[in-house]
C-alpha cells in the first residue's frame, strides 16, 4: 500500500480516517481555505507524483461547497502528477436529479458527473446511487457498491420468523428483494407517488404485511416524509413492529422531530456514508460503519483485482 495516497476534504473526515485505519496508510494532510472573496482553496499536502490517489468526499450538506472542494482537490491532485485519481464519493447527493420530469429543467446527476470528470477523476467510487441510471452519467468507471449486506447483519441472530422486508415504492423493489434473500424473509413494497421533494402519496401495499414485523429499507432518509406516510398505511394494513434501515440517513429538516414522536419505529439502522454527529441523534439510532467495505475496494483497485465479489448481495464481513 506505499504508493497509495488518501486525502479528505472537510465533509467526513471521520470516514477517511477510518478508511486509512482499515487500509493500514495514513490520512495525508489537505489545507482548505476560504478567501474573504468566499472562493475556496484546496491543497494537497503530500507527494502525489505517480501515485495512486485517493480524495474521499461524500457530497453531504452544505452539498455545493462539499463539491466544490472535491473538484479542487481533484484538480490538484491531477497538477501534481498523479498516476491515477478515485474519487470516493460515498454519497452522491445529486443522483436524485437523474431525469427531466418537467420542463426545462437541469439533470445535476449527469452535469455533476461530467464536472468529477473534467475535474481530473480516472474513477468513481460510491455507494447506493439513487437511480441506477446515474451510474451512466459518468464517462470513467465507476465501482457502485452497496451497503445492503453490512444492514443485513444487524438483523444477524434474531429471530424473523415473523418479518416482512417492505420497500417504500416498487423502484426500490430490487435491493429489498435482495436485502429480503439475505435474511431468508419474504417482500412486500408501497405503492408510492411523489408530488413534491418532501410531499409523498403512498395508496397502497404490494404483498401480505398484516400481524408481521417489518423492515422498510430504503437508500435514504431525508426530511422522513416518505417514512411517515409509509408508516400509516402500514398500521391500517395491521403491521405489529417496525424497522427501519438506510444506507443514507440524511435525517435533513423535520426528519428528526417526525422519526422521534413516532413511537412505533422500534428502532433505526443506518451506515456511516455521512456524519452522524450528535446533531443527528435519535434514541433508537444504531450506525454501521462501511469504512471496511470502502477499504477492501481501494485495495483491490490499488492491487488491479476484482472489485466485483464486493458487489455480492450475500454476508461477507462481520
């Protein structure tokens, strides 16, 4: 692992450090700097020459400024001559722009993607995109893994006799089915419409809920308003417990206040793709760390092997 290089920007440092624990390297150092212009500078503080690089940066609230120091970094890792450049991006904020639903409107998933390029990245690496056409929008490779197995294993040991996996809307349908397999329960899925970012219209629930215990997966979680109306439809369908678990737990606007007054979420299982300081507590919160997962990838790009058994929807770590 001497030729690898591990930078950090300023949006989860935490994650980076951890990543370099489980790869054995230490975090190389970056100076970010505001002018009293508001114009952000990066640095690099470590030899990049003919090296292996690897800037992690989540793309997490303040969103714009987050992406605007990765492609900095990107940047600056390219002028100093860097062998090859992954830019791991755990959480890819602007998947959810990936199509033109309405008129004379930005896809920021492909425009973002086009700027990480240009920026000096030779590959992607990231976690859980929203849509899975976004993968598409970039024109380097892009390892896509997914946190399904590491949530899976919370569940490990307890007994889901009695368990529904639901998903909130039939496009998230694949990776519960997944999800579904790995613990040995069947699947179910809402019926979901969305009419605005926050405002969601759920009619209905795809399979048989009635006296089970439930465990909604989905991505992730943002202001919760999704969750919320999934929640009362499935108390009318005659649900007993619930789980939730997301790769991405945003928990953005009322999202903490809506999850905390609801005393029928037994508990919520999320992984560390952002921050979760105390900020974003919630009593029932259990995070799971995917540093491992993003560790054993950059090795196995660094070394030129597979990354493709990382992609597995079996339990391969515990």
């Amino acid at each position: 692992m001497s030729e690898i290089v591990v930078f950090s920007g300023s949006a989860h440092r935490e994650l980076a450090e951890e990543i370099c624990s489980d790869l054995g390297v230490e975090l190389s150092p970056t100076h970010i700097q505001r002018f009293s212009n508001d114009c952000i500078q990066a640095q690099l503080r470590a030899n990049c020459r003919q090296r292996d690089v690897y800037i992690v940066q989540p793309l997490v609230p303040p969103v714009q400024d987050h992406l605007v120091e990765l492609l900095l970094m990107l940047d600056a890792a390219r002028g100093a001559s860097a062998a090859q450049i992954t830019a791991v991006i755990p959480h890819y904020a602007y998947a959810r722009s990936d199509k033109k639903d309405a008129p004379r409107i930005s896809i920021g998933g492909r425009l973002v993607a086009d700027l990480i390029s240009t920026a000096g990245a030779n590959r992607v690496l990231t976690m859980a995109l929203h849509a899975p056409q976004v993968h598409g929008f970039f024109s380097v490779p892009v390892d896509h893994l997914s946190a399904i197995a590491e949530l899976a294993l919370h569940f490990k040991g307890k007994d889901l006799s009695n368990t529904v996996v639901v998903s909130p809307d039939l496009g998230n349908a694949k990776p519960a089915t997944q999800f579904a397999r790995i613990l040995g329960v069947p699947v179910a899925a809402g019926s979901k419409r969305r009419l605005a970012d926050d405002t969601v219209v759920i009619d209905a629930i795809v399979g048989d809920v009635a006296g089970k215990d439930v465990v909604v997966l989905d991505d992730e979680i943002a202001t919760g308003g999704s969750v919320v109306e999934l929640l009362d439809v499935l108390h009318r369908a005659g649900v007993r417990r619930v789980a939730l678990a997301c790769t991405h737990g945003l928990f953005t606007g009322p999202a903490i206040e809506r999850l905390s007054s609801r005393s029928d979420i037994d508990e919520v299982i999320t992984t560390n793709t952002l921050p979760q300081g105390d900020h974003y507590a919630l009593p029932n919160l259990e995070v799971r760390s995917i540093a491992p997962l993003f560790a054993d990838a950059i090795g196995r790009i660094h070394r030129g092997e597979s990354v493709s058994s990382l992609l597995s929807d079996t339990v391969t770590h515990g």
